[in-house]
C-alpha cells in the first residue's frame, strides 16, 4: 500500500476541518496553541515510518500519558491493580464525579481522570516517592518511544494544577472512600506533569510499538509486558479510550486509541503498526477533532480495522 | 489447532462452575431451565462445525435477538438510525431508566433494552406493520441460520409480556419523549417475540458467519449488509454487547459478542468463524457465567483475539 | 383586617405580570386556556368569604386533587400507608423517574405524579374497585367543598390519558418494583379522573377549612381526619406541595400549600382560614406564576406565616 | 403548662432508646463520646428556662453552626446570597457531590456541608479575611447565646480537617465550577472552625431566641435581621434542617430546627421559645436518634406545632 499517498490524501481532505474544532481553553498554556496544526506518523515493526504535516512537532501529550503509566501499573500490580480502578466504559463525562460518587471512590477505568490519577498513586506506592515514580514514568516513555530527549513542561504542569480543582475534588473523593494512599495535592501533582510531557507524532507512533506487538518492541526486542497484558490494554483503549466518544471511535475508526486534550491521538494496528495524529482543535467530547477525521479516513481507504 | 480438542478441555474446565450461576427466574418460562446445561459451537467459513455438550438443544436467544433486529434496521435506515439510538457504552446496568431520561429518551446503544425497543419501533415503521416486522426479522434469522425451522414461542412472549412492566416503563419515556412512533405495547409485545425466538448453538454460530466475513453469507454468497456495516455491527458488539460488563468482556475475550438472559452467547473471530455458547446460570450482570467462562479460555487457548 | 382592601391591591399589584406565565400546553385540553384569567378567595370558619377576579370560574384542579387522594388514603391506611410512599422532598422535577429507580419504585412523597399514583392505587385497593375509588374522592372533594355539583372532565382526563406517556411509564416502574397493586392502566386512568375535577376558588378555598381547623370541618362539625394527621398533611404541604420550588414557597410564602398545573393553588393558614388562588400561567417549576406571587404579597401584607 | 414535668415524662420515655443510636465515628475527637447521654431545654423570652438531664454539658454543636453563619451572611448580602447558594431541599444525603455536579456547583441550601461551605466563603469576602471571619461568627454566637466563654475546639476542628476529604472534594468542586472565591483549604478549615464550637442545651436553646422573635433578642432587645429574614431561615430550618429527613421531621415534630452530628438539635416555637436537645447517638440519617424522638413527643404532649 502507498502509506505516504494515502497519508497526504487524508491531510487534504482534513484541511478544510481545521477551522471547527476548539482549543482546549481551561488553561492558559493549551489554550495559545495555533489550532491549524496538523501531523500525522505510522511506525512500521522495522522502524520505517511515513509522515505528513509537521511531525516534528511537540506537544503535550495530555490524556495520552494515561496508557504509559496504565502499562507500567499493571505489570507491576497484575490483576490487583483492579481492586482500586475498573475496566468498564464510563458512559460519563471524563471528568464527573457522579459515577465515581455512586460507585463508592472505584473509578470505572484508568483512562478517566480519577482512573489515571488513581494509578498514578499506585505507581507512587510502588517506587514509595512521587518524585520517583514521575521519572520511571518519563523514562519509560523514552524507552518506549527511543528518544532520550523527551522532556516534560513545569509551565504546563503548574497552569494545570492551578486550575486543577476538578481533579482535586476527584482525589479528595476517592481518598474519602480510602482508595487513595497518598497525599492528594502529591498524587494530583504527579499526574499533572505525567500529563505535561511533551512529544511529536514521529515519537508517539514509536512508542505504540509495543502495543502493536503483544508488548514486546519489535526494534530492540525489549519485553515489557506479557502478550496477554498488552491486548487487554489495546481491549481497555478500545472501550474507553476517548471518554464518553469511545463507542464512536470504536464504530467509526475500528482501532485500539487513545486522545488527549493537547489534540493528539494514538492508535495501534496489530501485528502491523504503531499510529499518531495531532491536531489541537477539539470536538464536543475533548477529543481532536481532526485527528478523529483523519484516523476514521486512514481505516476506510486501507481496510485496516480490528473488525 | 486441533479445535475439538480444545473444545473438550473447555468443557472440562468449566465444569465445575455449572453450579455457580443463576438461572434468570423473571419469568417463569426461563426459571424452569435446568442450569447445568452447556454446549459450545464454532462454525467455519466453509460449514464445517465443531461442538461440545448439546449444541442442538433448543434456547431462548432473548438478547442476542437484537444483534438480528439491529442489522436489518441499519440496512434499511443507515445511518438515519442513530437519530434515534446511539453507539456508546451505557455504564449502567441494561435496563436502566436513569440514563434514558438524562438523555432525553435517546437510548445509549441497540444492544440495551431500550435501544433494542426502539430499533423494533424503526421496524414497525418500515414494514407499516407489526406482525410483518417480526416476521421479516424471523426469516432474517432463518436465512443466516439456514434453517427453516426455527421458531419462536408464544409461552415465552406471553410470560415476559405479563411480567415485562420495566420495558413498558422504558418504550412510555421514549414515547413521552417522542422518540417511539409506534403503539406502546404493541412495539413491546414484537420486541418479547424477537426475544422468545429459540435456537442451537449450532444454529447461532452458523447465524453469525455474516458478520464475521464483511456481510457476506461466506456459503450462500448472499450479501446481507456492507463490508463496512458489518464491522460497525461488531464494533457495537464489542463496547455494547454485555451490557455493564462489556469492558469486562471485550478485556478478557477480545471479541465482538452479544449474550442473552436465555444463556447463550454469540461471538465472531473476524475472517474466521462464527460461535455460540449455551449455559444458562448467570453472572451477577445478566451474562452467561460458564458461557463467558468458555470463551475466556478459548482465546486463551488459541490466541484468537482481535487485540 | 380590611381583607377585600388587601385582596385588591394584590390584584393591582399581579396585572402586569399576566403575561409572563405560560399556560401548560402538554394537552390540547389545558392549552387553550386564556392565560390572562385571575381568582383569589379566602373563607373563613364562619364561611365568609373575600374574593377578587373571577372568583366562581371553574378549572381544572389537577395536582391539587392529590391532597385529597392523599386525606383519603391517610385516613384509611394511617402510617401503614409510608411503606408505599415517602414524605421527603423530591429535589427533583415533578414527573422523575431517576429518582423512583434509585429508590427502588418507592416514590418520595404523595404530591410527585409517582405518589400520587401510588395513592390512587392504595385507594382502589380500598375500594376494591376503581370506580367506586374515584366516585368517593369525588364525594369528599364534594363534602368539604359543600358543593354538590363539583363535576370532572372527561374531556381532560381523556386527554391526559392519550399523552400520558410518562404517567404510564412511572407507574410501570413501580409495578416493577411490585410497589403498584391494580392495572398500569387502570389506576393511571383513575388518577387522571382525579386531576380533571373542575373548581373554583370559591370552592377550593371551603374545601380547605378542614386543614385549618385540624381535621374538622369548623362549619359543619364533620370530623374527617384527626388533627394530628390533618397537622401532617399540612407539613407534608409545607415539604413537597411545589415540586422543585417547595422550598422557594416555604421561603417567600409560609403556608402550607399546593399548586395544580390546571394555574390553582390552594394554601392554609393553621385556625383562621382556606385561601384559593387561580392564575393559569405557569413559572419555569410549573407552579401558577402569578398565583405564587399573590400569596408572596399576601404573607407579606397580612404578616400571616407559620414562621 | 407545667414544662418541666413534660420535660421529666419525655426523658423517661426515650430512656429505653439512648442505646439504638450511634455515635458519630468518623473523626476520633467525636467518637470518644458516651452515647448515653441526654439533655433538654426550653428558654421562654422572658429568660425562663426549663432544662432536664444534664443541661450544662458542652458538646461540639457542629452543623447547628450553620444556623448562625448563615444568618450573617444574610444579613449583610440579602438576596444576593441566593445566586451562589439556593434554599430547596436536596432529596440527597448531605454531602452528595452528585447534585452539586448536576447542579453546575450551585449547592441547594445553606444546611448541607456544600451550602454551609460556600456560606463561609461569602462571609470570607465580607470580612476579607478567614481568621476575622470566624472570630465574627464567634461572637455572633456569643451574643446570641449571651454568654461570653464559649469557644471553639481547636482538637475537634484539626481531627475533622484530617479526614475532611469529602468536604475538600466538595469545596474544590465548587471552585471548579467558580462558586467560591478564597482558597480552598482556608474555607473549609474555616468551615471546620465553625463546627466544633462547643455550646450545651442552655446555651443553644437561649441563642435560638432571635429566630422565635422575629429577629430581635426578646431579652437584650438587640435587632440582629428583620423579621423577614428572621422567618425566612425559619422557612429554611424546616425544609432543609435535617438533610434527608427533614420531610419527616417536619411531619413528624412540626417545628423548624436543625441538627448537628454531635448529636445536638435546636428548634423554634416562633413568639415562644427555642428549645435544644442533645443526646450524641445518631439515627441512619445522621440527626440525634433520641433528640428527635424527644421532639416528637414534646410537639404531641404540648400540641406546639406550626401547623
């Protein structure tokens, strides 16, 4: 298949969208970034990759973190990690407190707001320092996606834990229901700089690698989780991956993914290839609005779909 | 893979668990089910068919009837449908009127109760008749089966019409909404009769073929839907077929499926085959205890999974 | 107190806001009602009465025939009567299923459509027949009101029942519950019959005194209920008689009291008197704008509340 | 009358129930207290006072503080008080997050801990600092109570802001919603001030006499709101004083009043008396099980009642 004509096919047919969707505006950080932007990467298992639009380009990689520190909760956790977050499609805004009201401080999966947070205190259990445990992260990350430069931003991070309040009341509630271990202001803190990193589609679609290929990079041979904990990570993004949009993704695009608010998304073929889009205007559910366009095209002029 | 095989050792593995779940007894017509039934079925592109237990033993499909009503529905109103029915997960348990009226009586999916009611309505509304509608979907489940004797049973009908006042609570909002064009009870009473159809795990995984081969009937060559229906039917299947534990489901299965309080279980290997399981103890969210149980062990066995 | 004064300068006071209701449209019936219509009485226990407007005119009295569904049932079942409805304020609009679903089919309070249901219900348990239920509210709203010709409207009730989706799927829900004993149908008819009574305020504001005199008719000596239930009814008033805006009236009126969507309310002020107000444009909660804002300049002019 | 044995016969009677409560538990300083416990007294305008059991006793008034900050915002902000907090019941358990999400952080009534938070938050505004804030409440309460030595407990309040999480949740949800104005943490340790004053019957039922009179101190003549606001918090007290019983409080004793979890109660006979109960053990609801009952048989010895 001719990846790169296909892939310039899809910008062209993206264009005329960059106009609709909106910035993430809720702080002051996000809400400066020129919303024309468009990139697009596929990783292949050998390396090779075909890219379109700027591809070079970092952005806050947001919700996306979500999946790298899910990924290291889980191997080190196995199936207890379950006793503190669920596995089911929320049916609910990302960030509500109602379902996590109702369902006792459980969050309902590890890619809403209180599932992330929640995992990420069980990763500050594990390494027994917020500090810590926010560098195993980032050094996964760079592992993951081969690139030793990636950094994180402390302006992103302290513009959102100023205007973090919602979160702050998610981790006040689930620690009132004592499924919370550590301090809130800490754990809330470490998920926001999880969240500032900062990357491009070329480094994300490397990073999917390892998802594409029953967890184990096909570059550097390097295993980092079972075969069986990575289709079930692929099967949790699939269900939940883009909030209260996820049945849509599902449906329209047919691909394991995840969104963030900065406006990229990841996606994985398996078996075949590792998938990144940005594009910072956002759609109703916080998704990218674009990014969700083009991924929907890629699926529908290749066939490719877990269907 | 030797299937047969791996079929027996299913068997034997859930053996055990045959006491564990709880036939539904909301009607009397299901409670009288012996529950320590089982039987599991894969039916492969070329007809060739593999079973274990008794796979001809005649069940109530209930559910699994709107996997039927659901495909015939989009083929004729596309995707006019979701006008009035949604694709997302619903986070709440399958009948709940809670969610119905949060969102203004526009159903989360076709695979809960109200979706599924609704999508009998758009039926009605095409045929111009009840009686017909059901018929039609009835030779639908026919044709894909290949078996003219399948048949519905008014026992069943009459005894979940008698005790059905929580579907009729669900059809009155969506009516009250306008979002319900047809007689009340008279769409409810076609839904109970789509629900009351009886099948075979021989039959089901046959009926299934369709949707594991892009809607094409891979025997008959008969083209039921589009290539791209049929993978947005299983994308539903996947983030919507088990109700509140579809991310339990699609997690620990990895396939597009649909279960029924009768106790079967369908499922589709994409390109592969089509499945049916039959046990009718069920789990605490309506499902197939063993039924699940079985198919969890069969994509551990054979690695088939769509992640 | 000069009473036809302060009934005067209310009337003045209330003109220019005739306009700003909205007369309820969901039934042809109600809709064609002239908006610009008001009737304010009080009657004493010695049977004086003061009116302003049309004070003979007769409506339909609607939601406030559930305080005398409710005299009824209270009479007859005493405390027995709250395993089947509550007493607490409903935080929520009139006609909600949400909350009847949490609270497993036990509505909050007599005065939401749900309770009021449930009290028709318990009222032709009664009876043992719904006909008989209905002609003997109709007599006692005929004994307190002493007025033999107060009639219903087949006309409305009819057609309530044909856009009675919601009614008919509140009452489905709590026969799912099992907390709802007769025909869905049947008793939500029944209810309906209840609601299309037609009075004026003349006769409303009589048909109070027994609330005002603790149970006791103080005209004719008639004991219809003991003073400590007659007490109760007007807490229960007091709580719930305004939907969502009880407490707004509690707060800007102090009486006990209770709104119908037909534009009347009817209110007690405990030893002195029955009052009726009648004004057909409804506020945002359903509740006669101009009604309530005749009472508000009534407490506030007479200094009458029970704070 | 003769007070003071209906006083006697009351605490004979509940006696046999100072077992069945329970104890608040949830912050240590409160769990310490013997349960068996009971005092009772009514102060007259004249300064009488009535008292039975152990009268003098200091226990944390908790949630009835709210009563008091309550009525200064009141006083200085008038209505404008109600666009950032309302006066419906809530049909909630009083520290529910999900009203207040669903109600876009606009809490319903000043009496439940998200109402009773922001109403510190205004008072915060007014006094422009939190520590001046408090000590105004301090003296307000004073005042009322005519007794110069009540103070707060600095114990009690640091054990409540320890395991004050559902609280913080609540305080950073409305300040996510920008429904309060200061510093999350010093609200609600403000808040938490507030509630662990420590007064006895003698003094809270004497510091409930403004609100039987109309605003003014019957004894010092001191004019501390009008009588309107006076009967308005009144109004308040009845519909929403006891969170999710005050619909059977206000059946079942008749009186406006408000509770706290360490185990006090205060009620208002307007143009008569304030009264105050305390016993520490507590009903499902969280309201003084034996309290309660107490009014309950001292509004059907005395046939006080507003209604």
């Amino acid at each position: 298949m001719d990846y790169q004509r296909i892939l310039e096919e899809i910008y062209d047919e993206v264009k005329p969208l960059l106009d609709e969707g909106k910035v993430a505006d809720y702080i002051p950080a996000l809400a400066e970034v020129n919303p024309k932007q468009f990139a697009m990467t596929l990783t292949f298992f050998d390396g090779t990759q075909f890219s379109v639009g700027n591809a070079d380009k970092l952005f806050s990689i947001q919700s996306i973190s979500k999946v790298f520190s899910f990924t290291l909760a889980l191997k080190f956790y196995k199936d207890e990690l379950y006793r503190r977050v669920g596995r089911e499609p929320s049916g609910n805004p990302f960030n509500s407190l109602v379902q996590l009201e109702y369902e006792n401080g459980i969050p309902r999966n590890p890619f809403i707001n209180a599932g992330a947070i929640n995992v990420v205190d069980a990763l500050i259990n594990y390494y027994e320092d917020a500090e810590i445990a926010f560098k195993k992260v980032l050094t996964f990350i760079r592992d993951i996606a081969d690139e030793r430069d990636i950094e994180w931003s402390r302006v992103v991070a302290d513009s959102e834990m100023e205007h973090g309040f919602r979160n702050m009341a998610l981790a006040n509630l689930m620690k009132s229901f004592d499924n919370l271990d550590n301090d809130v202001e800490k754990v809330v803190r470490t998920y926001f700089k999880n969240c500032s990193v900062e990357m491009s589609t070329k480094m994300l679609s490397r990073a999917m690698l390892y998802l594409a290929n029953d967890g184990v990079d096909p570059i550097s041979g390097e295993i980092y989780i079972s075969a069986s904990q990575s289709k079930r990570i692929n099967a949790v993004m699939l269900t939940c991956g883009h909030y209260d949009a996820s049945g849509d993704f599902a449906f329209n695009v047919g691909l394991p993914g995840k969104s963030g608010v900065g406006g990229g998304i990841v996606a994985v073929v398996p078996e075949v290839m590792g998938i990144s889009v940005f594009s910072p205007g956002l759609n109703a559910q916080g998704n990218s609005l674009v990014g969700t366009r083009a991924l929907e095209l890629f699926t529908d002029k290749t066939g490719l779909s877990i269907f």
